[in-house]
C-alpha cells in the first residue's frame, strides 16, 4: 500500500508542494512553508511563563503593528 502524498500550500507566498508537510502557525493555524515562519517566544498570559511557538510572518507583522 503506497503513502498518499496531499499538496499543500504557504497561506504567506502562495508556494504550493506534495513534497513534506507545511509547518502550522500557532497563532492563525494556518499552513506555511519554511521560509515564513520562525520560533518565538511569547508570554501566557495565564501562566506568566514565556513559550516557544512557531509563528508565520504576517502574525508576527500584525504584532508589530499592534505594539
């Protein structure tokens, strides 16, 4: 039994592939290449702890903007 490989596409540039698995932004839950996305570490607010999360570029363009 072969192993179905399902494209996917980056929400960000539009970068379409069947070759691996799009990586998910923690914040939109939307899937994005390699490219556009980074690790960050943000505070929980209910904890008061920082944590690492993946996070694409345009959530991390919207904080900036926010700020």
């Amino acid at each position: 039994m072969s192993e179905e490989k399902s494209p996917w596409m980056c929400h960000v540039c539009d970068y379409r592939s069947t070759i691996g698995e799009g990586i998910i932004c923690d914040e939109c839950f939307m899937l994005t290449c390699n490219e556009h996305i980074t690790t960050a570490t943000v505070l929980n607010e209910a904890s008061g702890l920082y944590e690492l999360k993946k996070i694409c570029v345009e959530c991390q363009f919207k904080k900036t903007l926010n700020q």
